[in-house]
C-alpha cells in the first residue's frame, strides 16, 4: 500500500474516474484526490473505467481546463480559451 506516499506528490494532477468503475471506487478516487496537495478530481455520474471512450469530449474538456488552470493560456483544440475550474471539476 503506497497511499501515505501521495503527500509526496507535487506535481497538478488529474484524478478522473466514474461512479460505474468497477475497479476504482468513488470513495478511493476522492481519499485520492484529497491526499495529492495539488490534486483536482474530476467524478462522472454513471461512467465505467473507460472514460477517454465513453465521455469523449467531456474527458477532453475537463483535461484542457486542468492544464489551462495549472499552465494557464492553453487554447482548447476548438480554438477557444478554456476556462478554470475549482479543485472538484465537473
């Protein structure tokens, strides 16, 4: 178990997950998310394990707004700004 090691990570991350996921509970992807200090959490109603397929363009969306959020001024691939989202996106 490396769960007290996530403290150690700084590095913005991304924690996306769906409520359906069989491996990856809700509950794990929030303990997760809280424990990583820069971390941000993104949770899809009803979404499995392959969230890149299933929601696409929300994945998509969500991911440029992270990265705009922590990198600031990245355009979206549709060629507008993304806005900035709080610590739980979505």
């Amino acid at each position: 178990d490396t769960t007290g090691r996530l403290g150690g990570i700084f590095a913005p991350t991304l924690i996306i997950g769906g409520t359906e996921d069989p491996f990856f509970s809700e509950s794990i992807l929030r303990e997760t998310a809280e424990k990583i200090p820069d971390a941000a959490l993104c949770v899809y109603d009803g979404a499995g394990h392959g969230i890149p397929k299933e929601r696409k363009r929300r994945y998509e969306d969500d991911t440029l707004a992270f990265l705009n959020d922590r990198l600031g001024g990245l355009s979206g691939s549709r060629g507008q700004m993304v806005s900035s989202r709080a610590k739980e996106m979505g």
